[in-house]
C-alpha cells in the first residue's frame, strides 16, 4: 500500500502502472492498494509518502469500542516476524504504530495504536513503545500503520527505515519547504520528457527542480529565489550537480530571455511561513506576468495555487490537495491570449 497527500492519490497509481511496479487494486482516502510485481523497487517510488506491506485487511470496524478488541484479534493472528522477515526491511529494536482514521470514531488513534502494538510486538519479543506520551520513537524501531475507512481497516508494515517523503538527498531546509512528493507531483504534471530547460523562479530549498531532474535527467535546470540562505540550501541538497543554475533574484524580474523556458515549476510564497519580498509584496501579479512572459510557445507552466488561476493563462488540469492544513491546487497552465 502506498500512502499519499490527499488529492495525488491518482498520479500515485499512474506512476505505479507507468513504472511497471505492479498492478493497482484500489483507491481511497491517502492510500493506493497494488499488488507489487516481483522485483519492484518500491522505495523508488517518488509521489508517495510512504510504501507499506498489508498484514491484515480488517472488515467490519464501526464507530464504536468494540472495534479496538476487533483490531486487537486481527493483529494477534498476523505472523508478525514472518513479515518482517519477507518485507527485507530492517528488524527493529522495538514496535511503534501510527494510526488515522477517516470520519467520527468514539476511541482515539492511540488507542487503536496501543490495542495493536501491543499484539504485535508479544511474538516479535520487542518492545512496543506508545505514542500516548508524545515521545518519538527509538531510532530503528519497526514501524507499523493502521488505517481506517468507513467499515475496513488495513494494518500494514513499513518496507523501509523511513518514510518515502523524507528523501536522504535533503540535508539542508528552510521554513516553508516544499513536501517532496508534492513537488513530484508537480514535475510528473508537466510532463518534462521534451523539456530542456526548467525554471523554477522560487526554488527556495530547490526540492521541485530536484524531484524534476529524476523526469528530465537531460534537462538544464533553472532556480532563482530572493533569499540567499534558500539558494545555499538548494546547492547543497542539489550535491553541486552541473545540471543545477543556481541564482539570487526577485520572481517579479525573472532574469531570463522570454519564450526561452519549455517549463515553469513554481510554488510561489503563502505568506504563512515565507512571506512574499520584493516585487511580490504587494501581490503575485508581477510573478504571474514573469511566468507568462518566460514561457516559450508550447511550453507548460505547473503552479501551487491558492484561489483563483491568475489572468494570463489556459488552465489544462487542476489538482486539489490538502497540505499544511490548507487546499491549494496544482495547476497546470498554458499561456493565453489576452484580449484588450
């Protein structure tokens, strides 16, 4: 099962299928059911946040307690060890469990953490260690998921050490970052297999153009933003690779020739935790009216976008996703004619 950031749970699927990873069985909330096919690198998988092995599919879990003593019984009957064992992932010095949940429930996610850590970590003869204190758990502990929707729930095992989000090339942040498969999201949205040049104009930690070079590895790449500490942030996370340019600008003033970018990956600042600078202070008219300028003929622009589509372009496909709390969507934008 792959878990995803709600709303790509389709360009989750299609990437699976794309990738010959195997066969999908089914779609919900986060989540993407497939049946791997034999040798498939699972953890290449770059628009999930993360790939797990099913224990258990669970029927008939209601609203009420009686599903933790349910839950508890299904996670008892798994062959815990022998599934550690087959995932190849690592064996762990003890058990953590995260739980979610869609809907109203009158018990809580620790207690359906606590109802099956508890049955899973006995045969395994590891300790279960509880989320209930807010305490994070033991460096190489064996991570396993519930998730619940409507009447089904699925108990499932990490494959790997961590989470798919938490890529290794990330050694350097900046407040906010862009999540990781958000920005694959993005870069499988623009289909970059003809691009040859890729902007993006507020690369802050560089995570969409990096994300974009494993779609366009002959691609050159394009990253601009107003903040210093963000660029060195992005050449360290980039590991100094020739493919990467690198420069201090504002995204109101793109320091490019216009028509020159095939693509334009941009996730512009919320104002929540990076406020917008310099010509964008006042509004993202002028990024707008950049990207617009900056694009050649035929080229793609894929944008985060909150409320309106800005004025300027054709709107190809939107993708609404929910992410820190809010429901921007990704757009995918051809330049328009604008009529006086």
């Amino acid at each position: 099962m792959a878990r995803a950031v709600h709303g790509i749970e389709p360009l989750v699927a299609a990437e699976i299928r794309r990738s010959r990873l195997g066969v999908v069985r089914g779609v919900r909330h986060r989540e993407v059911w497939f049946e791997a096919a034999p040798g498939a690198d699972l953890l290449g998988l770059r628009t999930a946040d993360d790939v797990l092995l099913a224990a258990a599919v669970v029927d008939g879990i209601g609203h009420d307690r009686t599903a933790l003593r349910r839950l508890a019984r299904a996670a008892r009957d798994v062959d815990a060890a022998g599934l550690a064992g087959a995932s190849g992932g690592p064996a762990g010095c003890a058990v953590e469990v995260s739980a979610s949940f869609v809907g109203h429930r009158t018990y809580t996610r620790f207690e359906i953490e606590d109802a099956v850590g508890a049955e899973l970590a006995r045969p395994l003869r590891l300790p279960y260690h509880s989320r209930r204190d807010g305490a994070r758990p033991p460096e190489g502990a064996m991570a396993w998921r519930v998730t619940i929707e409507g009447d089904q729930a699925l108990i499932a095992l990490r494959l790997a050490e961590r989470p798919l989000h938490r890529r290794t090339y990330k050694t350097a942040s900046i407040r906010g970052t862009l999540h990781p498969p958000v920005a694959a999201a993005m870069a499988a949205l623009a289909r970059l297999g003809e691009a040859g040049t890729v902007l993006d104009p507020c690369c802050g930690a560089g995570t969409t153009l990096i994300e974009a070079r494993a779609l366009a590895p002959g691609a050159r790449l394009l990253g601009f933003d107003h903040d210093r500490a963000a660029l060195r942030a992005a050449a360290a996370n980039a590991g100094g690779r020739a493919a990467f340019r690198w420069g201090v600008a504002d995204a109101g003033r793109i320091p490019v020739v216009g028509g020159s970018m095939d693509r334009v990956l941009v996730n512009p600042p919320w104002g929540r935790q990076v406020p917008p600078r310099g010509l964008l202070a006042r509004g993202l008219g002028p990024l707008w009216r950049e990207v617009r300028r900056v694009l050649s003929g035929d080229g793609l622009a894929v944008a985060l976008v909150h409320g309106e589509v800005p004025r300027g372009f054709a709107v190809e496909e939107t993708v609404r996703v929910s992410l820190s709390g809010l429901h921007p969507a990704i757009a995918v934008l051809r330049r328009a004619n604008l009529r006086r």
